[in-house]
C-alpha cells in the first residue's frame, strides 16, 4: 500500500478559479493596444513561471509587441476583477483543505505565479491560513516543468515526494510533478489533455470536486 500523507497544490486553475479570469485579462489587454491572443496561444502559456512566460509571450506576439504597456493593461483589468469579487475558490476545494488541515496534513502550494502575488491571491480567497508554505516561480532557478518547485515543495513540508500527492490543471504543471516524483492527479481547466500528457498522472479527474474526494480516499488510508 502506498503511504500518502503530503499534498501539495498547483494555485491557478486548481486552487482558485483564476484561469478563465487570466484569459481574458490577457486577451482583453492585447486588444486594447491592437493585438489578438487566441485561446490556442495563451494556453501555450499556462503554467510557465514569469521569466519564462514573457519569453514565450514574445515568440508568440513577435518583436514589435509592446511588452510593457501589455503587461500594465492586463494589471490594471486583473486589479478591477479581484476587486469585483470575481476572485474565488474552486468548488470543494475549502471543505477539502478544511478536512486536511483537521487531520493535520501538510500541505503546501507550488505555483509558477511570484510569491508575493500568490499570497495575495490566497488571502483574497480565503484559502492562505490553510497552507504549511507557499513556493512561488520565483523561488526556485528553474520553474515548471524542471521538477524544482515540487522537490522544494516537498522539503519544505518535510515529506518525501514519493509521500506527497500533487494537483494539477496544466501540461508543463505535470511534467514538473511527475518528474520531481509525486503522485500526480490532474484536473484538465482550459484544454483537454493530448494523449501523451494522459500518460503521465496516476489519475485524471473531471472537476476539482472529484480531486478533492480523490485525495481525502488516497490520503486518510495512510492516517
């Protein structure tokens, strides 16, 4: 039997129902300064930390893309729909920490987004006091895929990542988790899986309510 009693946590897409929301924030920003980002381009994106993200950006968009005033437009939308309250918690995903944190389960979040602005995001969702630590992109030399993130999740929480079970919504979040060692269940948001990506997780769930009832059976045969 395999002993699970780790669970770290991809944020974006998993966590908080921010995807959609970064989409369209990105989408929006690029038309206003007359560019068009295809559904099919931005989820290219998904899950890179920063460094790599704006390297991908400008391979995409090209040479003249005016990365700056991008990057301002997009903050400025993003600013005006967390503050909306458009910023929440996936489904199940509150009741399933909950039960973690009772049964005293350490828990860590592992997200490509910077530290500092994945706290934010946590705290707006009311879901930070739940988490051990939280690794952002900027934590580690190389973010996801390298396998960095979720080998330091894991230290950090004091628990092998052969113990630890990793979530994720993202195909360069899962490369990152397979190869650091964890067990890896994947919950598709924007894009569905390809058949190789099918692959690799131990599980593929539907929804972050299936994920969430996953993880309480595979973790609680170990408490």
């Amino acid at each position: 039997m395999k002993i699970l009693r780790g669970v770290v946590f991809d944020m974006d897409g998993v966590l908080i129902n921010s995807e959609p929301m970064i989409r369209a924030c990105a989408q929006e920003a690029a038309a206003k300064l007359g560019f068009s980002i295809s559904d099919a381009t931005y989820v290219t994106w998904m899950g890179l930390p920063s460094v790599q993200l704006k390297d991908a950006i400008r391979r995409s968009m090209g040479a003249t893309f005016p990365m700056e005033a991008f990057y301002e437009e997009y903050k400025k939308r993003w600013g005006r729909k967390v503050e909306s309250g458009k910023l929440v918690a996936n489904p199940g995903i509150e009741t399933l920490l909950g039960v973690l944190k009772k049964e005293s389960v350490p828990m860590a979040v592992a997200t490509s987004t910077v530290r500092e602005h994945a706290i934010e995001s946590l705290r707006t969702t009311n879901l930070l006091t739940y988490f051990d630590t939280i690794v952002g992109g900027d934590n580690v030399q190389n973010g996801k895929p390298a396998p960095d993130i979720y080998r330091y999740a894991a230290r950090k929480i004091n628990v092998p990542t052969n113990q630890c079970i990793a979530l994720e919504d993202s195909e360069i979040g899962v490369k990152s988790a397979v190869s650091a060692g964890l067990h890896v269940i994947m919950i598709p948001d924007l894009v569905a899986p390809n058949s190789d990506i099918r692959k690799l997780p131990e599980h593929i769930v539907a929804s972050t309510v299936d994920a969430a009832d996953l993880v309480l059976e595979l973790i609680t045969c170990g408490i």
